[in-house]
C-alpha cells in the first residue's frame, strides 16, 4: 500500500514546513495570486510535486512530505 504524500507550504519568509489541507491551500493560492484559478493552480501544485519539485506561487511555496 502506498503512503499517501501530504501538501506542505511555507512562505519565502519562513524556515519551518507546515501540512495543509486542500482547503487551505487554495485560499493561500487565491490569496497570492488575486485573480487566478486557486483550484486548477492547486491542481498543477499536487502534480507538480509529485517528484520531489517545490513549486512558488507568490511568497507562498509548496511541496510534498
């Protein structure tokens, strides 16, 4: 069975990782990017991070455990 990876964020700012729940990290994506598509962008997060990437939306970074 394959362990389920968790979302992690942290502003540029910040030195510790935090989990997030879907939920949440859309309203930092809607937050950072004003007027985009926070569910289509958390969307391309989760693929993207899939392989070890951390990707930045604003001051906002996300990664997964």
């Amino acid at each position: 069975m394959k362990k389920q990876k968790h979302l992690m964020t942290q502003f540029l700012y910040e030195k510790i990782w935090t989990k997030v729940d879907d939920a949440e990290a859309i309203r930092l994506i809607d937050d950072e990017m004003k007027m985009g598509d926070g569910k289509g962008t958390l969307e391309y997060v989760k693929s993207a991070t899939q392989n070890g990437k951390t990707i930045t939306v604003g001051e906002c970074r996300f990664r997964q455990e």
